[in-house]
C-alpha cells in the first residue's frame, strides 16, 4: 500500500551516491578510512571525545552495555545480577542487552504526556541496590537529566543512554546521547540520518572506548591504538597483533559504504533537524489542545522522530477505529515503539521487577499510536490530523 503520508521518507541525493561510488572505486568494503572520517566528524559535531561506529542501534545498546562489564573502572563496571532501571516504553533491543548479560532489569511507568520516565516514579524506584539506569529519549523527547541527576544525587549509579531515536535532541544546550557514560544512536533508514543500518555509540571514556574497539571486532587487539587503556602497549609487529584476543567480542563492524554516506549525512543534519523541529512547532500550534488526543509534551529541543497521538480519557473511540480512519486519509500509523514491553513473552527469559503498576504504559499500549514526521515542509499533513 502507498500512503500519502509515509514513516519515513529518503534524505538522500547525489551526495549520497557519489559516496557509494567512491567506495566502490576504492575497492575497500569493510571497515575502514571511510568509517574513522565519519567517527572523527561525529564525535566533532556532537561534542563527544569519542564515536564508535557499528552496524545497528542495537549493537550499538549491546557494545555499550558489554563495555560495563569488562572496564576496570569500579565506578562503572557492573556485573551479572546487579540492578538496571528501564523505563516500561522502548524498543526491543534496549532491553535484550541488559538481560542477555544478566542484569536485572526494574520496570518503571513512563509520564503520558512527555513520554519519558515518570520522574517521581523514578525517584520512588531507585534504591541502594540500584546499580545503573538506562534512560531512553522517546521519539525525540529529550528527558529531564537535571531531575535524573538529582535523583542519582552521589550514589554510585551509572546513567547511559538510548539515544536512537532521538538523534539532534538537546538538553540545556547539551546533545542528547552525551549526557551519561555512553550514549547509542541510530543511522537506520526511519531515523534522522541514514545509512540504512548503521549505530553510533559515544562516550568521554577513553578506557571504554578502548574496551569496544575491541569488543567490536572480535575481541582482538588488531584496531587498538599503539598505546591503549586495555592492552598497554601493543606490538610493533602487525603479524604478532593480527589475531591476538583479550575479549569475548562480536562482529559488529559497519560497512565502509556506511561510513561514507554517512558523512554526507552528517553535513545534512542540522538542516534535517531545523526541518523536524519546524513540523514540531506546527504540530503543536494546531494539536495542543485537540479534543481527541493528548500530543507529547516537549522537553528541552526534540528532534521529533515522530508525532504520538493518545487518545484521551473518554474520548468515545477505541485505537482500531482511529487507525482505520487515518490509514483511510493516507496515514502510515505504528503502536508508540513497542508499547509497555514488560507485557511481552519474552520477558519470562529475563531476570526483571516491575516496580509500580506501570499504569501509563499499559494506557499508551492500547491507546497510543504514532505517525510520521520528516525533514521537509508537510503542513498538509498536519492540518489533516487537526480535522481528525
């Protein structure tokens, strides 16, 4: 089916395909020059001392979550039974890193309007035991990392990020991903930029950074610097480091191809958010007080990934009625990420709590539903939803 008013639309041109090409002329696929540009400009651009590139957002969750179990840093390194708090509403692989590695993950309700944890549930729910908090920026919406850091106050909590659909959001002037130990985001093809797949992770760490250099590629000390915070000093002789492993690694290299495009991407991106933040405003204009729905309430400057439509209260409708109706005016319409995921099969192979009764996460998982924004102009689109 064609909808008048798709997800996710191409931010591609020339640039785009010139970049392929030059890869191609090049004749190196895998990971390479390519790749390190596109680190180098990333961590430039999102004022981060270091970005490692990787397939997906979800290895980039998995990197970042491996890399706390083998730093040496006591601060940081967690280990197997040891308490994370996640918010209820996210993606799959926000949470499957976490549980594969053995951490016990405690559920906590999201806030209805902004999406993001409920603040005071959080603060209910962190205790002494708590060991780290994955914070998720939802469709955009920074959090409020003022409040979470109070909360934390001098506990020894670590606070990484799930920034892949939040790519371009800020905080206080501070881009959203680098505002914990680590932050993921994602370059899929729905997401603010594209190299179709492709993750991110950043962080301030050098130890970690050293840490999934490794992890990335096997666990070999191959792509480490001469001089590294994992190794010490490697060997002058590439044949002695060829195939020397100091960690249980994965294959998750990223492609040179990806690491081209996505330097043009990364030229594109302030324009790509201006015209998300644009769409933002008259979303708001036009939706704040719409007698059907509640819109998500913005924290700090979203890059708005996409337009969340709860129904309210009373309302008189029921989520199938409202998709039809806007599958019927063109709209390509999704449940809000994964709803409340603690409610998935899944979770009987995870170590988990659920603290509370998650309430607003079970009303956005059978009321909520969200439509997409872009990087261009789509007043029509929105006047559209007004009339809903």
């Amino acid at each position: 089916m064609t909808f008048r008013y798709p997800l996710a639309t191409s931010s591609w041109d020339q640039a785009e395909y010139d970049a392929i090409q030059r890869v191609i002329t090049s004749d190196r696929y895998s990971m390479g020059a390519e790749v390190a540009a596109f680190e180098a400009q990333f961590a430039r651009q999102f004022g981060s001392a270091h970005a490692i590139m990787v397939n997906s957002g979800s290895s980039a969750n998995l990197l970042m979550t491996a890399a706390l179990f083998y730093t040496s840093n006591p601060a940081l390194r967690l280990q197997r039974g040891d308490e994370i708090i996640v918010p209820a509403v996210s993606w799959s692989t926000t949470y499957a890193p976490l549980g594969q590695y053995g951490l016990r993950m405690k559920f906590v309700d999201i806030d209805l309007h902004t999406l993001n944890y409920d603040l005071d549930a959080l603060a209910e729910a962190v205790t002494d035991r708590t060991r780290a908090i994955m914070v998720v920026n939802l469709l955009g919406n920074p959090n409020d990392f003022d409040r979470i850091r109070a909360i934390i106050g001098d506990r020894p909590i670590v606070m990484i990020e799930d920034n892949c659909e939040s790519m371009g959001a800020t905080f206080n002037g501070r881009q959203c991903g680098t505002q914990g130990v680590m932050g993921s985001y994602s370059a899929f093809f729905s997401h603010h930029i594209s190299t179709m797949e492709g993750g991110i992770v950043t962080t301030d760490d050098e130890e970690l950074y050293h840490v999934m250099l490794s992890l990335r590629a096997h666990g070999w000390t191959r792509n480490l610097p001469k001089f590294n915070r994992l190794t010490g000093e490697k060997s002058d002789d590439p044949f002695e480091e060829s195939f020397r492993f100091v960690l249980p690694g994965y294959n998750l290299r990223p492609l040179e191809m990806s690491g081209a495009i996505g330097q043009e991407q990364l030229r594109k991106l302030p324009a790509l958010i201006a015209g998300r933040r644009a769409n933002g405003a008259l979303f708001q204009d036009r939706m704040q007080n719409h007698p059907k729905f509640i819109i998500q309430q913005e924290t700090g400057e979203s890059s708005w990934f996409g337009f969340s439509l709860v129904l309210r209260p009373g309302a008189g409708h029921d989520r199938r009625e409202v998709v039809r109706d806007l599958t019927a005016r063109g709209f390509e319409c999704r449940p809000i990420v994964a709803g409340n995921f603690a409610k998935n099969p899944v979770m009987q192979h995870f170590d988990h709590d659920i603290h509370g009764s998650l309430k607003n996460a079970g009303y956005i998982d059978v009321n909520g539903l969200f439509v997409g924004n872009h990087h261009y102009p789509i007043p029509d689109a929105i006047e559209e939803l007004a009339r809903v």
